[in-house]
C-alpha cells in the first residue's frame, strides 16, 4: 500500500505546489501593490486574496478529476490493487484537505496579525469563523466529488456532466450560505424575520448535503474502483 501512496502522492504534490504558488503570488501582488496599507486600494489581487479560500475548493474539485481516471488506470496496470487504491485514495484527500484547511486559517489569520487596513472584502476570508469544522468538511467533499465525477465523465460522460454540473452548484451553494453567515448584520436582520427558522438552519442543512456527499460518492468511488477493468 505504501508504494500506491507514493504513487498517487507524485501527482498530487504537484497539485498542492501549483496552490502554494497561486497563494504566494497573491500575497506578492497585494504587498507590491500596496493593498495592506490603503483601504481604498480594492485591486484584483485584493479580490484574489479575500476569495482564495473558495478559489483553493474548486481547485480541488478540478484537481481531483484525474485520481479516479488517469491515476485509477496507470496505477492498476501498474500492479495496484483496488483495495490499496482506495485506501491510499483517502489517505490523499485527507492529506490535501488538511493543507487546504492549514492555508485558509494562515491566510484568514494573516491580515490582522500583520496588520493590514480593515476593508469589507476581509470578511469573505471569516466567512469560516466559528464553524472549524466547515472548511475542511468542503474540501473533503469537493474532491470526493470530483473524483466521481471524472470516474463518471470516462465511462458516463452524460452522467458524469450532471454530476460535475450538480457538484458544481453545491460548492456555491455552500459558499454562498457561508458568506451570508459571516455578514453579521445581515444575518441578524434574517434572524429576527419571519424567516430566522430557515436561516438558523440553513447551515446545517448545508453540512448534512456536504457529508452525505461525500459518504454517498466514497460509497459509489468505492464500488467502481473494485469494478475497474482496465483497458
């Protein structure tokens, strides 16, 4: 099983590299373009910086395509078998979700602590606060998701457009109610209408869509993993 993580693990380092250099490249623009210090100063990279939690799950979301497709082929014609490819699968998506979660917390921390002018963009990078349990558990999902998707897409690719289409809305689905919630006023004013039983559980609601997501595709990846011909 050891060699299926390294296996896997050469292709997915490339993966979390190419998002720590997105994440250093913006951090660059915004000190080179003096977004820290000028609070009128809303440039791209400033847009870049308060979104780039969201931005890192879908990228995980696209990079995860190709462990159940290319990955998933090479490495049983290899000499893999199904049952490592799994495991070593989950111990990649676990390993990805965690460095993801560490880079959203550093880069949410790093204004106040550095600190850099308050502007109202910052509170998209809070959107997370309170809720630790919210970033990690839409990484695990998106790329849960995403390597059904590409799965579905190879064999399916009718099936598979659907799925990537419905993955797709509930990753916006889940970002927007996280923005929502991290806008306090508005949230308060939701709160007290008519309508503050739906918005007290609308998050909720969003981590059970979220986990059964994920348990519902790991079942799925599980048995078409174990189905795998290769050609």
């Amino acid at each position: 099983m050891g060699k299926t993580v390294r296996f896997l693990f050469q292709f997915a380092w490339v993966n979390l590299a190419s998002l720590l250099g997105f994440a250093a490249f913006v951090f660059a623009g915004c000190y080179l373009t003096g977004v820290p210090g000028e609070p009128g100063n809303s440039n791209l990279f400033a847009n870049y910086y308060a979104m780039f939690p969201a931005m890192a799950a879908f990228c995980l979301f696209l990079f995860s395509f190709g462990f159940c497709t290319s990955n998933l082929q090479l490495g049983l014609s290899m000499g893999a078998r199904r049952r490592d490819f799994f495991t070593a699968l989950q111990g990649i998506i676990l390993f990805s979700t965690a460095v993801c979660w560490a880079l959203q917390l550093f880069m949410s921390a790093f204004p106040a602590l550095a600190g850099w002018e308050v502007r109202d963009r910052w509170m998209l990078l809070y959107m997370f606060e309170g809720k630790p349990w919210a970033y990690p558990l839409l990484c695990f999902a998106v790329m849960v998701l995403g390597c059904l998707s590409g799965m579905l897409m190879m064999n399916h690719k009718g099936l598979g457009i659907v799925v990537v289409l419905l993955s797709i809305l509930v990753l916006m689905g889940a970002t927007i109610v996280l923005i929502l919630s991290a806008e306090t006023e508005l949230m308060a004013f939701l709160y007290d209408s008519e309508w503050g039983w739906l918005w007290t559980l609308l998050p909720k609601g969003m981590a059970a869509v979220l986990a059964a997501a994920a348990v519902g595709g790991e079942l799925l990846i599980w048995r078409a993993i174990h189905r795998f011909v290769v050609r």
